[in-house]
C-alpha cells in the first residue's frame, strides 16, 4: 500500500515539473505526461496487460466526458456569433469531409480495406480542444479575423461527430448493417444527443437558480451529476453522450447564476485532471514495440491529413464565406492538432473491433498523435508569425472562457474618522484613479447607498471600494513573523523597525483584527506581521 501510495505521489511531482517546463519552455504539457505514462509502462513500474483495455476504454471515456462538458461550458456564444456558422460547420460537415477524405486516401494509398480505412478517418477526424487551448493559452497567442474564437467552437464542438461516424463504421464492421440502419444511428445519436443536453442544461439551470444549495459544497457534487447523467440518459436511448454533454456544458456556461465562478473553479481543476488522466493512462497501455511496428502508416496518414485532407476541408467550408485570406486558411489548416479525444475513441475501435481489423488503430493513432502534437503543436506559434496572423492587440485569455484569467473583482473598505480629510466631501471632489471605484458607502445609522459624484463622505462613514485584483500573485512573496514576549520590536513604530531594502510591512494581525499599518503604528506582543519580501 505505501508503495503505491508513494508512486503516486511521485508521479504527481513529476507531472508538476513538467506543468512547469511547458509553461516556461513552450512545449505542449500533454505531450510530457503521455510520455511519462509511456516510460512507466514499458519499463514495467505500472504494467497494463492488453486485458485491461475494456476497463481503460470506459474509464477514458467517462474522463472524456469531463473534458467536453467543459469544452461546451467555456464556449462563450457573444465572442463566437461572427464565428457561429463556419464553426458549426468545420465541427459537423468538417468532420465528416475530414474522415472521408482520410479514410479513402488510407484505402488507395495504403490498400487498406474500405471500412477499416474509413473507421481510421472517423476516429481522427476531429481536432483536440485541450491541445489547441494549451498551445495558444500557454503562449498567449492572440491571431487575427476571429481564429482564436473559430478553432475554440470547432475544436470544444466537433468531437461527437468523430464519436458518431467511429459507431456508424463499426457497426458496419461488425454486424454489415444496412443503409436504413446507419441512417437510423446518425439521426437517433444527434437527436436524442441534443434533446438530451438542452433538456438536462434547463434542468441544471432551473434548480440552481430557484432551488439553490444549503451547505457549501454541494454545488460541486450537483454539476458532477449533471454531467454524468448528460451523458447517460442520452446514450442508454441510442443518443450521442458526448454531444449532449457538450451542450448541456455549453448551455450552463452562457447562463447567468450565483454558483457560477465557484463551478468554473471546480471543474477547471476537473478538467487538467481529467487530461492528465487520459495522456498518462494511454501512456500506460502503449508498447514501445507496436509504436515503431505502425509507426510507417501513422506517418502516412498524418502527413495526408495535413496536407491534403484538412486543407481541402478547410477551403471548400470556408473560402465561400470570402473573408478568410489564404494565409489565415493555412493556419487554421495547420491547427487541426490532434489529442486526447482521437485516441479515447481509438481504444474504442479497439474493444468494440477486436480481431476484425488488419492494424492496431490505438498505437497508429498513438503515433499520430505524438507528431500532431510535437511538430505542429510546436511550430504553430512560429507558423503563426511567418503568415502574418499573429494579433497582439487581440487577449486569447478572454476568447476560452468567461473566467479563464480574467481579473477578479476586489473589495475593500476604508472606515472615515474625524481626521481623514474625505470627511465632508463629495465623491467627483476626491480624484480616484480610474481604475478604483466607490461602490458601497455605508452610513453610521447603518443606512446603505450607492453612490454618485455629489454624495457627501460623512464622518463615521465606511467606504467600500471596487477595484481590479492584481494577476501576478507569484511576484509579491508574503512571509509571516510572529511577536513574541522577548521580541526587541515590542513598542517600537513602524517607522523605527529596521526593514531590509525591498521589505514592506503590509499587514498586522492583532488577534481578530487585522491592521493597516502606518509609520505611527505601534508594535504590540502577540502580533502577527505580514511582510512583503518584494
């Protein structure tokens, strides 16, 4: 027990480590965590036997369903409305032209057999979320003429097509099911997948905002049911799972209610968890052995969907629209990055077409994904500099999420006493920077008001301000000194202390109050000194 207990621990510093080397060297940190699982595997410290897939196959599959529950959640509909049509299209129609180009390139270049060739196209026919978040986020990559919004719906949308046209050809694999019987598949997974998550996103909305939470917390464990039953009533149906997650995700996220920031929290952690999960688990299951054996048509099919087949989508969907450049359609062609979500549905192929099929879908879409990741995830900055794209007046930050780095709002309150020279005057006369606002004055008879340039400030009046809080949290180091009985500090001033250069007293804590000091403040035994080390 206490072995496995420090292995894991191991694994989640080293995970850290590597969390911080793509964020300071740029490379995509998904990469390094499928790795690590790779080395854990082979070198058998964590040994997966190849009887261990169906269980893999369910516990990535349910992980995925985070991931796109999310990915649904962070897609802002105002950022995307002059994007909405050609995003709709790349993640439905793009999909499918994607996995029908690649699927009959495989067929005549490859001499694959039809459906095998065509069951690869659909498993990689989608572009990873995670992937391009993490590549434009990390480098806070703004690209011009609404790329950042168009690759976010796309890629955050268009995994339940890759999802369906994967069941479709296996179905035809295994059972030579007919023309009306796919027809059926296709309309039942994208009518029940979207009944299912605008019906369970109006359900979520509806208690949330009339019903509410009574103990703290418990917030949290609603919205992981909500998305575990956006998934499963759907399927159990016949829908697609994955796309009614997506859109309760996506409903929930452009929906107003007093929860909200504490879910974005929640399942932003949720989510790296999840992707870190997935990456390092596939890891796991790969042999170093199949990767070389398959690795010639994974670089086959990689090179032709790079060139040939997301290109061509590209340009038939989006050159009739006549505002997009050939610069910017080569770039969007280069972002079709692959990840987590085409190699899930790989080792579905796997489970679900085990002993039918001529090649090991999971370790060439494994080997896909390694070159997706490691070639184009690392010259897609460079690629966007050589096209001209690259948009530095445009905040990438904002185009995810409603709350992924944006500044929070902080409160603060100033009490005014008989020597602070606001007493008296109006709220235009005391020249506030723009950037902080009074919000909130509240009166000595405990009156509250908001308010204008001509309200009076009073004596006994307690201002509460409004400001932006400050990002750069790591760039302020806060150490804690405790005033003890023998301490020399001990009825001194501030202003006699004998601070080092850089060092500011910014806080003391004198049992519960706490202190604003100033160069008259006296030292007291018991207190509690917040330094700012600069």
């Amino acid at each position: 027990m206490s072995g496995i207990l420090i292995l894991v621990a191991v694994i989640i510093f080293i995970s850290i480590l590597l969390n911080n080397a793509s964020s300071k060297f740029g490379i995509p940190m998904l990469l390094g965590f499928m790795l690590l699982g790779i080395v854990f595997g082979s070198t058998g410290i964590l040994p997966v036997e190849e009887e261990s897939y169906n269980i893999v196959e369910r516990l990535c599959s349910a992980a995925l369903i985070f991931i796109l529950f999310y990915g649904g959640f962070g897609t802002r509909i105002k950022a995307a409305k002059n994007i909405l049509t050609e995003a709709g299209l790349l993640a439905t129609l793009g999909v499918i032209l994607t996995s029908l180009i690649t699927g009959t390139l495989c067929h005549f270049i490859l001499k694959w057999g039809w459906i095998e060739s065509l069951l690869i196209g659909s498993v990689v026919g989608s572009t990873d979320a995670a992937t391009v978040f993490s590549i434009l986020r990390g480098r806070k990559l703004g690209l011009r003429n609404y790329s950042a919004p168009l690759l976010e719906v796309e890629s955050s949308s268009n995994d339940p097509m890759s999802y369906l046209l994967t069941v479709v050809f296996l179905a035809l694999l295994k059972e030579g099911i007919g023309a009306g019987q796919v027809v059926w598949i296709f309309v039942a997974q994208v009518i029940f997948g979207v009944i299912g998550g605008i019906l369970i996103g109006k359900f979520a909305i509806w208690v949330v905002r009339k019903i509410g939470f009574a103990t703290s917390g418990f917030s949290s464990l609603f919205f992981i049911g909500v998305v575990l039953i956006s998934y499963g009533l759907p399927d159990v149906v016949g829908g697609n799972g994955y796309l009614s997650a997506y859109i309760c995700g996506m409903m929930l996220g452009n929906a107003k209610f007093r929860e909200k920031k504490e879910m974005v929290h929640f399942f932003d952690g949720i989510n790296s968890l999840m992707q870190v999960f997935i990456f390092f688990t596939i890891g796991l299951l790969a042999k170093p052995s199949s990767l070389v054996k398959e690795f010639v048509p994974a670089l086959a099919i990689f090179a032709l969907m790079s060139f040939v087949s997301r290109p061509v989508t590209i340009a038939l969907i989006l050159t009739p629209f006549r505002k997009y450049p050939l610069a910017q359609q080569i770039l969007l062609a280069f972002s079709g990055l692959k990840g987590a979500s085409s190699i899930v549905f790989a080792i579905v192929a796997t489970v679900g077409a085990s002993g039918l099929l001529t090649h090991d879908p999971f370790s060439i879409v494994l080997c896909i994904v390694l070159l997706s990741i490691s070639i184009q995830g690392g010259l897609l900055p460079f690629m966007a500099k050589v096209l001209g794209q690259v948009d530095p007046e445009v905040d990438v930050m904002k185009t995810f999420t409603d709350f992924a780095e944006e500044a929070d709002l902080q409160f603060t309150d100033l009490h005014i006493d008989a020597s602070n020279s606001w007493a008296g005057k109006t709220v235009a006369e005391l020249s506030l920077p723009k950037s902080l606002l009074i919000c909130l004055i509240r009166r000595p008879d405990g009156t509250k008001l908001v308010p204008h340039g001509k309200t009076q400030i009073l004596e006994g009046d307690n201002i509460i301000f409004c400001s932006t809080a400050y990002s750069g949290e790591s760039d302020i180091k806060i150490i804690e000194e405790d005033i003890k009985r023998d301490d020399s500090r001990i009825g001194k001033k501030v202003s006699e202390l004998d601070l080092k250069k850089g060092e500011q007293l910014l806080l003391i804590q004198r049992g519960e109050n706490n202190i604003i000091p100033y160069g008259g403040t006296v030292i007291c035994e018991g207190d509690n000194l917040m330094i700012n080390k600069g």
